[in-house]
C-alpha cells in the first residue's frame, strides 16, 4: 500500500505527475484534510498523501478514519497527532478506496461544498470546523456541511458493508471535564457518533485489521 510521503521523495517532475496532493496538519484538532498544489514545499508538520482523488478523501476525511487515528495517535484530549506509521499504514481500508466510484462522488460533493463555503466566508479549515461542532451553530450552510459529512460516512460503511449501524450523529463532549474547574471555557463538543457505535466501528476495523494481517502471513507475506 503507497503512504503519506515527505516532499524530497515525489518523482520528478512532480507537477506534471501529481497537480494536487492530499494533505493533513500532523497535529490539530479537526482532523481535516486538502488539497495543495504538489510543487510546493512543505514542512514537516505537514502529512502529504500521494492521492488525487476524492475517493481517497472521502475514505481519509471520514469518521471510520478518524476513529482509528484517535485511537492510536500519541496525543492527549481531543488534539489528534497523525501518525502515518501509526494511523495510516495500520488502517484497514475497504476495497478500491481510493478509486471507489460511490466514494469518490460522496467525497467531490462534500469537497466542493466545504470549499466553497470556506470561500463565502473568508474563513480556513479551522473556523469552519469550530462552527461544524458548535451546537449553538445553526446556519443552513453549516447544517448542510453536517449531513454531507454524514454521507461521506455512511458512503464508507457502505464500502466496508457495514450497513447495519446506527450511524446518528450528536454534539457530545470528546472527553469528560470537571464543570466546577472549567468554568466559562467553551466546551470540547464534537458532532460525532455516540460511543457505542465509535466502539463497535473501532471493534470491527480492528477484527478486520488482524484477519487481514493473518491472511498476509498465511500467504507468506511479511
């Protein structure tokens, strides 16, 4: 499987091979992927995946993904630290994620959309997913992003076939604070999955992951 790899490995000449290159902060919030032109440098807080298409953001941006790399990433709260070798390599994608016709329809809409919207409102990735997990936020372009969201998610389940989940999403807290000490501080809330359904997805790629990885040495892989 190709991964994440840094600017000094693209083949040359890299614009003509690869116009745009996926990307992630290594570490933030939101979790939110894009696309940068390929022939710009950049720094190492910055994880570049060499996909194209919007199958494969579609698969990277969706909750399943996000779910395995909180999991295994090496931060505290609700920051994720993105850790190819930990949160990439280790993820067991559905079959032709990053060509999936379904996924890379799903994916193109909410793309363009999100892009667009960042664009009406001159704000980045960062103020739109702060607005995303507000659930004081009600404007119809915030509440559209959620449910192309949940789109992108249920598109991926789909992949997998996974079709029997309870896949509603609800503004909960990412993680339990003491309301005396936290006072007036906004709030760690997240639209997400309730912690049963982000267990049983987490419990199936799991399964998934150690049946792959099993059939791989039966084969006599490494």
């Amino acid at each position: 499987m190709t991964g994440p790899i840094a600017p000094h490995d693209y083949p040359e000449p890299v614009a003509a091979d690869w116009p745009e290159l996926l990307a992630i902060s290594r570490v933030g919030q939101q979790a939110a992927l894009t696309f940068f032109p390929a022939d710009m440098v950049y720094a190492d807080l910055v994880i570049v995946f060499p996909f194209t298409t919007h199958a494969a953001f579609c698969t990277l941006q969706s909750r399943p993904h996000e779910i395995w790399a909180r999991f295994f990433d090496s931060s505290m709260k609700d920051d994720l630290r993105y850790t190819p070798s930990d949160c990439f390599e280790t993820f067991p994608f559905p079959e032709g994620w990053d060509i999936h016709p379904a996924l890379e329809a799903t994916g193109k809409v909410y793309y363009d959309f999100r892009a667009a919207l960042m664009v009406r409102n001159d704000e980045g990735l960062t103020k739109t997913y702060n607005r995303f997990h507000d659930p004081d936020e009600d404007h119809p372009d915030i509440v559209r992003l959620r449910a192309l969201h949940v789109a992108m998610d249920h598109a991926v389940l789909d992949a997998y076939g996974w079709r029997d989940l309870a896949t509603d999403c609800e503004f909960l807290l990412d993680y339990a604070i003491d309301e005396e000490e936290w006072g007036r501080r906004k709030k760690p809330w997240r639209y997400r999955w309730p912690d049963a359904t982000c267990d049983e997805v987490l419990a199936r790629l799991l399964t998934l992951n150690a049946e792959r990885a099993g059939a791989e040495r039966a084969s006599g892989g490494c």
